[in-house]
C-alpha cells in the first residue's frame, strides 16, 4: 500500500494518527487492507518505530484497524462512525489544505535570520532615521534595492528613483492616482489578471480595457489608445506565458509613440526555474516602465513591503501621493529588510525557497501527467503557480466544490477575468494552483487530494 504519509513538524505522532484516520475514513485505505510493517513504516518516515507501534496500537484500539498477536495489521473491516457535527467546514472557515495562489510558504519565512537583521539595523540607526518621515522611504533601502534589482533583475535603477510602499496594492493604486493627475484616462490591463485592478482603477478616475493574451502573453498590438499599461511579462498571472521579446519591443515602442506609462508588474521575476531569468522589461525603456517589486512572494505578504521604480518625471507626483496615502512606510521594517539585503540574507531566502518550490512544482507536473493526464499543466516556467487546463466538459466550480468537500481549497481561472469574456469565446475551464502556498509537510498531501479530486471528477 502506498500510504503518502507526511512526518508533519514536531508532532509526528499526532499528525500520522490523523492522516491514517483520514485514509480510512475517505476509503483511500480500504477495509481489510494489510498495513505496511511498523519497522518499514518507520524507515521510510524517518521516525522511531515505537512511534508507529504506538501509532498503530492507538488506532487499533479506536477500531480503525485490527491486529493480531504477532500477526499483520490491517484495515478494520468496518470503520468507527464519523462523528457528529458537520462534516465540511463552515462557510468561512479555511479548509485544511490550500493550493489557492497568490501567496508563498509562509513556513518557510526565516524568522530568526529576520529577527537578527532587526536587531542590528536597530541597533545601528541613529535616532534621526527613526524620527523620519520621508514618503520616498529610507536611503539605507533604496541603496540595498538599487543593488540587488540591478544586479538580480537587470533594473535601470539609482536610489533616487524609487519609492517604498505598501506592497504592490498599494504602489499600482498610488500610480493610478498620479497618472490620473497628469490626465490619464484609459488604462490597459491584461484580460486575466490580479483581482482588484480594475476597481482600483476606476476609483482614480481610469477606465480599464482589456488587452486578450496568448500563448507568447499579452498581446501588445492591441495596446491602442490606452494612457498606460500595467503588464506581468516575467510571468503573467494567472496565464502563467512568459512575455515574448517581440511583445515587449512592442508595447514599448507603443509607450514611446503615445508617451504613455508601462507599469512591470515583477510579483514573481526571481523564480524561474530551467534558465536564466528572464530580466525585467523596465531595463529596455526606464522613462517609460514603472518597475514594481515585491516582498510578499520572497518573504510574506504580511511584510506589505514593495518597490516603485520610476521614471523621473513621476518620483515627486507619486511621493506625494505615498505621503497623502498614509505618509510612510514603517522605517523599522524598512532598516530591516535593507540590513537583510545587504548582509544577503535576502538572495539566500530567494535560492532556498526557489529550490524548494522547483521541487513542488517538478512533483505537480509529474503526478498530473503520470496520473490524471488528460489535465494539461502549463505556465510552469516561472513563478509560484501554474495552471491546470481542464478537459471540456469539467466545469471549474464543480471540481472547487468537490475539492472543498476533500478539506482542499482551490481557485478556477474564471475569478481572474477582467469583464465578460470576448465573444465567440467562453473560458475554458481551468484551475490556477499555487504550489508554494502550504507548508512543506502539507504540501505532498494537498498534492493527493488534488489529484484524487480531479480523478473522481474525470470519472463523473
Ligand atoms: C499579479 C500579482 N501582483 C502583485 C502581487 C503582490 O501584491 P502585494 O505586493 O500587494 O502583496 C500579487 C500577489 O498575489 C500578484 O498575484
């Protein structure tokens, strides 16, 4: 029997009794299957035998499995009833195991290199950094960025160019706001996309227009009378296509002709995983692309730490809107995420966690087309989701709810649509996994459930 056990953290016992419960109540065990021997099971969980005697003897005594005396332990031939209570969790209670994307492994956040950078920026800042109150953010984080996005990213950058803000939420809204200002109406945004833009837009003042995307990404042809652009070319999100070169001297041939702005939406440049990456677009044209970064998928979104860098003619509107915004962002957490930069705490995290979601994403590919292969996988060059393209005739929110009814969350691609969809051309059904977002012991099992979840819905 191959059982997917996850060791789980420092509650080894507890979480294995768990997962054996869960196997059998799903029928993934069945009654009367033959367990593996506690010596093999141990072996290959890494974890002391007397664990998994002390395992089984628990469940054997609940009545999920039955042994005998110096005999083999199996599958009780009936289960204990499930208990009382609702079986799903309530509306608005998180499920168990999350593959939504939009966020990495929290887990996996280096609290205590963090705590030490904390330490030592404060230690060394004198009272005047902590009394400032400039909108641009502090020098000691320009400088770090300017060397780091230079050198990691390809970006044409001086410190004096950028601003700090509240992650890129809050850069793309203060951005709309000072385009709006300089007399902006219309702002192209990518046909799939982060949720939210629109609205933000809107509420500046702008009208969005969709731009459609291919498989060489947004197709930039279509930019047309639009002030500005916002664009996710290291990595379209959620379409997961990399921006064709070609696309790229087009949109800022566009930018030039119309003097219009190109925001680089960068959520994700440094995972990429089978080549270099690919650099940012802002280096080709940077009076004309507004290149924003982010701490929310190296680090945590919790940080609501990110970067503009902008054309000089947009640094002062755009500081001025920071300041009208909520004047600043916290200088603690700015001295420290510098002192994480420039001590290199920062590119190790980055090298650490690309390994590790590379890993994820190597075994995302390999169970679908191994075990489910009529579900494509695509967008898995880069970045911390990829999309699952489903067969016609599976729809998005039947698989969701299943899923759900497993204790799995999952997204469809639907939710990413900006507007209705062109005509002539409904959604095809799709599923955007974001691999990072659960803990390492989790994620092999969240990896389970989706594939049992998508052969049950293939079997109708
Ligand atoms: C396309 C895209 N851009 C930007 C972000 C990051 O937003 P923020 O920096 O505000 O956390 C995300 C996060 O999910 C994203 O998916």
């Amino acid at each position: 029997v191959d059982l997917h056990l996850d060791r789980a953290g420092s509650r080894v016992r507890a979480t294995l009794e768990d997962q054996l419960r869960e196997a059998v109540r799903s029928g993934r065990l069945r009654p009367g299957w033959r367990l593996p021997s506690s010596r093999s099971l141990a072996a290959e969980l890494g974890v002391a035998r007397n664990t998994v005697v002390e395992v089984y003897g628990q469940l054997t005594a609940e009545g999920w499995l039955v042994a005998r005396q110096g005999s083999v332990t199996r599958v009780a031939g009936q289960v204990p009833a499930a208990p009382a209570g609702p079986a799903l969790p309530g509306p608005g209670q998180p499920l168990r195991y999350d593959l939504r994307p939009g966020a990495p492994d929290a887990a996996a956040f280096p609290r205590s290199r963090w705590l030490a950078a904390a330490r030592r920026a404060l230690t060394a800042a004198p009272a005047e950094a902590l009394a400032d109150t400039s909108p641009l953010g502090r020098p000691e984080l320009h400088q770090a960025l300017t060397g780091y996005l230079a050198r990691a990213r390809g970006v044409r950058v001086s410190p004096d160019r950028i601003v700090i803000c509240s992650g890129f939420t809050q850069g793309f809204g203060l951005l709309c706001q000072a385009l709006a200002a300089r007399g902006a109406r219309t702002l192209a945004v990518e046909r799939y996309g982060l949720p939210g833009l629109d609205e933000t837009a809107t509420a500046h003042g702008l009208r969005t227009v969709a731009l459609p995307a291919d498989g060489s990404g947004a197709v930039t042809a279509r930019l047309g009378a639009a002030d500005a652009a916002v664009l996710t070319p290291a990595h379209q999100f959620p379409l997961g296509t990399v921006l064709a070169p070609g696309r790229r001297t087009e949109a800022i041939a566009w930018a030039s002709r119309r003097n219009a702005v190109l925001i680089e939406d960068d959520y994700d440049g440094e995972y990429r995983y089978d080549r270099q990456p690919v650099g940012a677009m802002q280096a080709l044209a940077p009076d004309l692309v507004v290149y924003a970064g982010t701490a929310s998928k190296s680090l945590i979104p919790g940080l609501r730490l990110g970067w503009l860098v902008l054309p000089a003619q947009l640094v002062a509107e755009v500081g001025a809107a920071k300041a009208q915004a909520d004047r600043q962002s916290s200088t603690l957490d700015q001295l420290t995420l510098a002192e994480f930069i420039a001590s290199g705490g920062y590119d190790r995290q980055v090298r650490r966690t690309r390994l590790a979601y590379r890993r994820r994403r190597d075994q995302l590919t390999e169970a679908v087309a191994r075990r489910v292969p009529a579900v494509r996988v695509t967008g898995v060059a880069a970045g911390l989701h990829a999309l699952l393209e489903l067969p016609p005739g599976l729809d998005e929110d039947e698989v969701i709810a299943r899923a759900a009814r497993r204790d799995l969350a999952l997204e469809g691609l639907r939710g990413y649509r900006v507007g209705r969809p062109a005509a002539g051309h409904p959604d095809a059904p799709a599923l955007v996994i974001g691999y990072a977002r659960p803990p390492e012991h989790a994620f092999g099992l969240a990896l389970d459930r989706l594939i049992e979840v998508l052969t049950d819905a293939l079997r109708g």
